[in-house]
C-alpha cells in the first residue's frame, strides 16, 4: 500500500523523470515514465545489477507486520532483505539519496524492549552508516490515496477516522500523498534531520523553497 501510494506521487511530480519499480508481481500500473522489472528474490539482485545503476534515489517502501512472525523471521525480512538491497545500490550508486520507510516507535537506541521496534532501529541505524545522504521516514496511520487498489479490505473501514484523528492527533496522521511528496523533497530540497517522524513529514511535504 505505501509503495503504491509513493509511486502514484512520483508518476505525477515534475522532479520525477524516470521510475524504476521492482515488485514480486505485476503490479497493474502503466504510465510513461514508469518502468516496472518483476523478481522474486529480493536476497539476490545480482541478475538486476545493470539495470540498477544510474538512478539518484532510492525509495524503500517494503515492509511486513511482526504480528505472527517469530523475532528471527522478522529480522530477516526487515532487516537482512532490506540491508542487502542497499548495500548493492549503495555500491551501484555511492552517491544515491535512500528513503526507508519504517514506522513510529521505532527504537534508534536497539536496546528498548520490543523486538520489532529494535530490529527496524539497527535497520535505520545501518542504512545511516551506508549512505552518505539518507532519511528514515516514520509514519503511524496513512490515510490510502484515492484510487490505490493495494489497500487491505480492513483498512477502508479506519479511513473515517482519519479526519478526527488528524485533528486531535496530528503526530499520529498523515496521507500518503503527504509521505511520497516528502520523499521527493528530501531527495530534491534536503531535510534538516535525517528521522523524520509525521510532523517532519507532513511539514517537508508543505515546503517548497
């Protein structure tokens, strides 16, 4: 749902020449600038390498819930996948811009007492050290763009609460339009700070400089 949700901005910004989506399956989406390689394996990228190279940023929106998995599971999928990947377009493109999404709670000190939150933090923690620039996002509830059509049946049922929570929470709501426009900007404009939490990013997606 959220890479969806970060593609759609991306296909329709200016600052966006080119788009280069590797899924496990088709993911039904066709525009001009959009060019989509289906693979399988995320832990092996070495038949991709080529087509990797000459890209400037990064966008990681892949991600699973903990709920049902064991810890080292978890890990794996989180972390170890997540950090294979980056370390090839890191080497491909030293000097890419990486965007990860993780989420709120995250723990930066890996040292706090759930598990997920650890894990996501050493994830955070390793892709900071890999990259010269790099942005860890952080949203909590993501209200879906219009028109998404990865979006999970349950999910639709909390979108009513979305303009209630905005307005009593706002650190804890944001849309998805608002996390793939902040990418962007970070990419193009920069941010201050390298851990974006909801009010970093809805604040990136408002500025223009």
């Amino acid at each position: 749902m959220v890479g969806e949700g970060v593609l759609l901005e991306c296909l329709k910004h200016p600052d966006v020449e080119q788009v280069l989506v590797i899924n496990r399956k088709p993911g039904g989406v066709s525009h001009p600038k959009l060019r989509e390689i289906v693979h399988v394996d995320f832990l092996n990228l070495a038949p991709l390498e080529q087509q990797l190279i000459g890209f400037n940023a990064c966008f990681f929106c892949l991600g699973v819930s903990s709920v049902g998995m064991s810890k080292e599971e978890y890990a794996h999928i989180t972390r170890d996948l997540t950090l294979n990947v980056a370390q090839l377009l890191a080497k491909l493109n030293p000097e890419m811009t990486f965007c990860y999404v993780t989420g709120a709670g995250t723990d930066s000190s890996e040292q706090g007492r759930v598990a997920w939150a650890r894990v996501k933090g050493a994830t955070e923690n390793a892709l900071l050290r890999l990259f010269k620039q790099a942005y860890m996002f952080r949203p909590a509830f993501m209200k879906a763009t219009p028109g998404q059509k990865n979006v999970k049946s349950y999910y639709k049922f909390f979108n009513w609460l979305y303009p209630f929570g905005r307005a009593l929470y706002p650190a804890g709501f944001c849309t998805l339009q608002e996390v793939g426009l902040a990418m962007i900007k970070a990419v193009s404009e920069g941010y201050p700070k390298q851990i974006l939490e909801v009010k970093d990013i809805v604040k990136l997606a408002k500025y223009s400089r």
